[in-house]
C-alpha cells in the first residue's frame, strides 16, 4: 500500500531479495532471465522483471497477482484489465509505460517500464529502472514531462500512461469545463493515438470539455455531446529550419516512425535532412509544400 511512508528505492535491490528472483530459483517473480542475467537478482537485466518485481514489492503482493511480467508496452492496458487504475498524472509506486515504434505489437519493439519513485515540486520526476541487454542492471534517471508529453523517452518511443498501485491515492478526477468554439472549429476521432478529421462545429456556441489528452505536443479535448475531439492547442509554432528542441525531436520521431528519417536522427535539430524529410512527406500527403511542420503538417504525422 502507497502510503505517507512510501519510501523511494534509489538503489539496486538487494541480493536474495525475492521480488526479482524467479519462482524456479526460489523466489517470487515470474518474469524472464535478464540479460545478462544479474546472479544476484536473476530477472535483471530486464526493464519488466524489475518494474514488475519494484511494483509487487511496493504492495506487498509476494503472489505477483497484480500485472502481469508481458511486453513492457502492453503493460499499460494488462493493468486496466487487472482492475488497476490509471492516469495521465505521475503518482508514487506508479509504472510509467511507454509505446516503442508506432504499433504495439512486439515486431516494431517492446517498449520500456519503470517506477515513478520521487515528484518534485516542479513537477518532475525520478524512476528507477533496468533494461534488457544493457550494461547496468539498475538506475534512476530524473524526467520531465517536456513540450512533447513524453517524459524524456528516446527515439521512437512514445508516452502512454501511469498503472497507479491498488492502494494509492486517487487520481485527481478532471473538472469539465467550458469553451466557445468557432464555426469551422474542426471535430477529430481519436483512435490509439491516431487522429482523424470527421467534422466540424456548424454553429459558434459554448461547448464542454470533458476530457483532454496530449498527443506530441498538441492538446485536444473531448466534446460532452460525444461527438469527437477538437483541438485545444493555441499557437502552433510552425517549426522551421534553424529551430532546435523537444519539439523538433517530437517531429524527427514521427518522421522515423513513418519511415522518412532513420533510427538515430531525432537529435532535436531542424537541419538540412529533417527539412528534406518534411518535404517529402508533405509531397506524399498531397500537402503545400512548406518544408515546415505548420498545423496541417502536424496533424497528417498523427494520422
């Protein structure tokens, strides 16, 4: 149970510590060998084995009952059928999971998990983690949320949610409110993550939002009469040649996912390949060609 006393694990588990130890070596995980296999700790190296072991431990549920050890993606909604809650919102003894490449099935990648175990004031965050195949079986790595929502995740991945302990506190339930929006004001549906346009407000008025969600770096929110999503974002800056940043890399990310970059090149630099990536994605999309990820252009990457 998350409570008060929570107290935050900043350093590797111990050795005989059962909650990373599999079930046939005594212990009370049942999660795969990492790799290396730690002989101390045997599901390390391995970002599940450890978030799924930190998040039992944290409950003090030795069965393993709560979720499940599976692709670190997918974690996300094995919580939700395990009954767990979930939120947009960090809170201590969470699983923060992410999406690896733009599918969630493990032939574009796994994903990545780990433990939300300090918030800051300013609304960061310190996880505590493990990979497989890396050269540390543990560390802890401070995070912001960034322009981009995506908790400082590296190439190709993309945010999905925090799996909140059984016993913790509440999600802060979203407050509805109200908004005037403008004819024409496009309505989207938003489907994994995907954005699609299918309508538009046909008379200005004063509409209720009832949920929001980040996509990149853009806002939408959910419309009460259930019709779609619009887009609460204001601003846009339309990136450019010369612009640097977590917008940029949110960009090269969409670009390497849709197969105009190559893994590696999200370095958060608007450059001569990045411009000529957004070309031809734009000259594909049949959209004005602006070598600039104006709204049009951000919206076509979501789809």
């Amino acid at each position: 149970m998350v409570t008060m006393a929570f107290k935050p694990r900043l350093t590797r588990p111990e050795k005989g510590n059962k909650y990373y130890i599999r079930k046939d070596s005594g212990g009370y995980s049942t999660a795969i060998l990492g790799s290396p296999t730690d002989p101390d700790c045997n599901v390390l190296h391995n970002c599940v084995g450890y978030a799924c072991g930190r998040f039992h431990e944290i409950a003090g549920d030795t069965k393993f009952s709560l979720i499940d050890p599976i692709n670190a993606e997918n974690m996300y909604a094995n919580g939700i059928q395990h009954g767990l809650k979930t939120s947009q919102n960090p809170q201590l003894g969470a699983i923060i999971v992410w999406q690896a490449g733009p599918t969630l099935s493990y032939k574009d990648g796994a994903g990545h998990v780990a433990i939300v175990e300090q918030i800051n004031a300013d609304g960061s965050i310190v996880t505590s983690e493990s990979g497989y195949d890396c050269p540390n079986a543990f560390w802890t790595t401070d995070r912001k949320k960034g322009s981009d929502g995506n908790w400082g995740a590296g190439s190709g991945y993309m945010f999905l949610g925090f799996v909140l302990q059984p016993n913790g506190p509440e999600p802060e339930p979203f407050k509805p409110y109200t908004k005037r929006l403008p004819f024409g004001t496009k309505i989207f549906r938003i489907d994994d993550n995907k954005v699609e346009q299918v309508s538009m407000i046909s008379v200005e008025s004063i509409y209720t939002i009832v949920q929001e969600m980040m996509i990149g770096s853009l806002k939408y929110g959910k419309l009460k009469s259930g019709v779609g999503w619009v887009l609460l974002t204001e601003d846009v800056k339309e990136l450019k040649r010369g612009d640097n940043g977590d917008d940029v890399k949110w960009l090269q990310q969409q670009l390497i996912a849709k197969g105009y970059l190559t893994k590696g090149e999200d370095d958060g630099d608007f450059g001569k390949k990045t411009m000529s990536a957004v070309l031809g994605f734009q000259w594909d999309q049949k959209l004005k060609l602006t070598a600039t990820c104006n709204l049009e252009t951000r919206e076509a990457l979501m789809k």
